[in-house]
C-alpha cells in the first residue's frame, strides 16, 4: 500500500454456514477447502423464509446464509445484481458443530479494470 494510499476493501459480509448438516454438504466435504468458490442462489419461493439465499459447491446445496444477514444478498440477487458478488470459503473447523463448522465472505467484484478497458 502506498503511503497516504486508501485503499477500500472489497468486503461486503461474512457469516457461519446455516443448515450444513441438513443437505448436500457432507457428500462433498472433502471436496471443499479454504478459498472455495461458492455460489449464492435466491429462493424467494421458499416456504419458511421469502428471503433464503442458498449456498451452493457445484450442483450441490450447502447450506444457507443465516435468515438474520440474508436480506440485502437476497434483494441483489432477486433482482438480478448476483454477478457482482463472490463468495469463497472463509474458515473451516471440522471439529464445531455442524452450523459452525464453515464461514464464508462475501466480497464484490471488482470491475474497475473491464470498465477501463471498455473506454
């Protein structure tokens, strides 16, 4: 960083990996590592919260985001902002809980050097 420098962070949330022990993760539980991509999907239709955002690894569900930070993943991504965002595997304890075993950050692309290109 140069000094006098800011430099913002891409970060945008973070959080514990709800619901792990109730879908596809442990089928894939070897297959995830720190640094993991992983992809949010909305499931505005979703019975028990209008808001869910689903964490996916490949075509396996993983989890949720937890109902008590979904709401404003779940409103880029209904109307369609979801490419802005990447979210990797942030931590990883195999020994907590199931519901604390994985934490993922969401982060915002950084786009600055596709729009300078297209100048």
């Amino acid at each position: 960083m140069v000094e006098g420098h800011y430099e913002r962070s891409r970060f945008v949330i973070d959080f514990h990996l709800a619901a792990f022990a109730y879908y596809d993760g442990l089928m894939v539980i070897d297959e995830l590592s720190l640094g993991q991509v992983v992809e949010l999907k909305p499931e505005p239709d979703n019975p028990h919260d209008p808001n869910a955002v689903a964490i996916y690894y490949k075509e396996h569900k993983i989890g949720y985001v937890p109902e008590a930070k979904n709401d404003f993943l779940s409103t880029m991504l209904y109307f369609g902002h979801g490419d802005i965002f990447e979210a990797r595997i942030q931590a990883m304890n195999l020994q907590q809980h199931p519901e604390r075993q994985f934490r993922v950050v969401v982060y915002v692309k950084d786009g600055r050097e596709k729009t300078m290109l297209s100048e």
